[in-house]
C-alpha cells in the first residue's frame, strides 16, 4: 500500500490530447494571451486528501449514508411542458433563489413553486454566469453532493438552475415518456428556454453520475452548435454496459449497489404525488402514483417490474419495453456517452475515481480523452462515487469541480472561443478505396422522429 495513503493522500492523474485545447484569455493588453485547457484543470485542482479512516471506494461510497454537514440551498421551482408532442409530459425545473421563510410539504426540504406573477417577471438582460445542474440516478435538487458545488458558486455571484428528471425530486410523472441515460430532450429545451430569457448570460452545464452520461450525451448530440461555454461532469459511468456487468460480478456489486439502485428506482416507480401529509387528507381513491400513469404503456408488465430486484432488471422491465429496446444490453450500449465524447465541442473536465465501485475504472474512456482536444479527464485514486469525503467533512471534487467553472469565467475570453471540429478519427478504407471510412460517434440506434 502506498505510505501517503495512509494519510488520505489520493495520487491524481490527468489524461488529455497531445494538443489541448487552447484558450483564449481575458487582457487588458493589446496582444491576445492564451491558456491550455489542461493548464486550466491543473491549476483549479488542489491536493487530493481524503479522509485517511475512508480508506477504499467502499468506505467512501457508504459515507454517503450518514447525515453530513448540511449545505442550504433554497429553490424555487416550475413545471415546464414537453415542447415536442412526441416527447409529451411536464419536469420540473428548480431555480436557486436567496433564502426565504415558508415551506411547502408536498416538495423537498427548502423548495416552493414559483408565483406565477414572480416566474412571469423572471426574465433579465443581466450577464451573470448561470450553472445547468443535472443529479444522478432518481435524485434531484435535494441532493447534498450537487449543494456542495452549488454554494461556492452561488457565492461567486453566480445564478443556477437545476433540471430535474421526470418523476423525481417529488415531481410528477404527467405521460409514458420516462427518463433514460441518454434523455437529452428536457435539458435541451431548458437551455434553449435560458438563452431566450437571459440572452447576455454565459451558460455552464454540470452533470453528476447518471446526469453527467446525458450531459454528455447532450454536448456530443449539440456538437459546435451547443449553447453553454463549458461543462464538467463528476462520477460519469460512460460506458454503462461495462459498469452495468462489473456490478454484476462482485457479491457487494450485485446485493449491495445494484440492489440498492434497483430498489431506489422501484420507489421511484411507486411513489406518489403527493406527500405523505397530503395523503391523509384524500380518500385512497383519490390518491394517484407514478405506476399508474407508466401502467398505461401497454408494453409495460408491472407485476414484472414490481418483482425486480437488481438495478438491470428494472432497466430490463422498463427502459426496454418503454423505448423499445429488446434487452438492457442494447440499452446500455445505445445510452451510452463514452463515444459521444468525440463529438463533444466545448470545453469539458471530468473528474472521476479509480476506485469507484458504480462508475467502474474499466469504463472510462481514457484514450478517447487522448484524442479529444476539447475534453481534459482527472483521476484520483480514492474517491469512490461521488463521495471523495474530507477530514473536514466537505467533499473534495467540489473544490475542482467549482473552480473550473468559476475560473473558466473569470479568465477566458468567452466570445473568441473556437469550436473547429478535431481531426477526424479514422479506422483507414478497404482495397479501392479513395476515402478513408470515418467514424461517427453520434450514431444511435434508438430514433425519435421529431417534427422540425
């Protein structure tokens, strides 16, 4: 074992192309000043020490489970409606607002619905950053690990939003159309809902777990034509499939995290509505829950779905029939972002641990970050999943994490930003072949047809 780890020391690690991204910096000079992508990532990323008794990504990713320092962060929230009809049903979007007295029961802690006469004066021509978040796997805003990069931000001046998942963070599930790991349509619209109503804001984006595989998916699907400057993504599992059969190899891959995703997603699945208070004040016919609305897709057996256990099972029994993929592997394979990182044209720094028991080490994708100049990958040795648990109690990515995005603002030139694609990863052509075949990595098998 290495001595320093048994002080916390985690050993950090940083993988990018050969000619990174070069970066045009804010001057008061008349000669224009540059940065590397990679010097940016190096120099907002501070010494990895962890807590030395949260020795492996086990104990790490368990910690999770205790009740930590808290970090408020008050919402006010709005439900949006699917622009595309074949995209129908509503998600809820959490604005970050000052602290405020009042509560409301049927959302989580610190959130309440805007007014509509306060949503409807929301607009601004201010030019202050603003932060897209998306959580990971049926969390939400609520969530303490994305609270922790929120508040320095926030601090910075900055404004934040956080797009939450159909059906989670107490949301409703209104239509059949779920949330997936390549999910990109809600984010989408969001976006493009911020630019148009704060036209002079610089828009970042930050996704964590299950929220940085869409996110990802998203910049790959948006290409130069993507609206937000930079993004970063925490605990990315990349290749699903490959972490997906990693779980299923270990007994505490497969009955502790796999089991305790599947059951997440199967309360998910039978929540209701409604809060607990607000139940006793209806009658039990009056009550609604997710499973009855997802129970009208025909293609949808829920005595299956109610008798899974494991994490891939309820992908099998619902992301399979709901968008018709024939099993979780095709599912995993096509939801996938780890080649959508190719297509990616913005600045982007993922922060990732080697010993992550959910977003396994063998499925990041550490020569794709080789060949992207856009992308920069840090590494720790410890960490676990999005854990990375100080002596302090604070959490270590959200230094790097917030920094980025803080500095990045703060340094670089944002109107004189390049997005030229890359050179072109070629695989070479067959006999009689003039033109090299390319790869393209924004191919997917899975189509929604979406009137222009």
């Amino acid at each position: 074992m290495d001595f320093w780890r048994l002080f916390g020391y985690a050993k950090t690690s940083f993988y990018h192309h050969d000619s990174p991204l070069s970066l045009p910096t804010k001057s008061t000079n008349t000669d224009e000043q540059r940065m590397n992508l990679i010097d940016l990532c190096k120099q907002v990323t501070p010494t990895c020490r962890l807590n030395p008794l949260l020795f492996n990504g086990h104990l790490q990713t368990f910690w999770t489970a205790v009740k930590s320092q808290d970090v408020p962060i008050y919402y006010k929230r709005r439900i949006f409606s699917a622009e595309e009809p074949q995209l129908a049903g509503t998600f809820v979007v959490d604005f970050v607002v000052k602290p405020y007295e009042g509560t409301d029961q049927s959302l989580p802690p610190r959130t309440t619905y805007y007014k509509d006469v306060e949503f409807d004066e929301i607009g601004s021509m201010d030019t202050k950053p603003m932060l897209v978040t998306l959580h990971g796997l049926s969390g939400g805003s609520h969530e303490i690990y994305l609270r922790h990069v929120l508040k320095p931000v926030v601090d910075a001046g900055w404004e934040a939003c956080v797009v939450n998942s159909r059906g989670c963070a107490k949301s409703k599930i209104t239509t059949g159309v779920l949330y997936n790991a390549r999910a990109t349509w809600d984010v989408r619209q969001v976006v493009n809902w911020l630019r148009k109503t704060f036209p002079n804001r610089p828009l970042f984006g930050i996704g964590y777990s299950l929220g940085a595989n869409i996110l990802v998916n998203y910049l790959g699907e948006e290409g130069e034509n993507c609206i937000l400057a930079a993004a970063v993504v925490c605990s990315n599992p990349w290749n699903l499939e490959a972490s997906s059969l990693a779980l299923q190899r270990t007994w505490l891959g497969s009955e502790v995290y796999s089991k305790t995703m599947g059951t997440s997603m199967k309360k998910l699945f039978e929540e209701s509505d409604l809060s607990g208070l607000l139940l006793l004040t209806l009658p039990a016919n009056e009550w609604n829950s997710h499973v009855d609305t997802i129970s009208q897709n025909p293609r949808v057996d829920i005595d299956k779905v109610r008798n899974v256990t494991y994490l891939y099972e309820f992908d099998r029994e619902i992301q399979g029939p709901t968008w018709g993929y024939p099993t979780e592997g095709a599912y995993y394979r096509d939801a996938s972002c780890c080649d959508s990182l190719m297509a990616v044209r913005i600045p982007l720094f993922a922060i990732n641990a080697e010993d992550d028991p959910i977003a396994v080490k063998e499925a990041i994708p550490f020569r794709e970050f080789k060949q992207s100049s856009f992308g920069v990958l840090c590494t720790t040795s410890l960490g676990g999943h999005l854990s990375w648990f100080e002596s302090c109690g604070g959490r270590w990515f959200a230094k790097p994490a917030s920094q980025f995005l803080i500095q990045f603002f703060d340094s670089i030139d944002l109107d004189k930003l390049e997005r030229k694609p890359g050179k072109k990863v070629e695989n070479g052509g067959g006999v009689g072949v003039k033109t090299p075949a390319s790869f393209n990595p924004m191919r997917r098998k899975l189509q929604i047809d979406v009137e222009p």
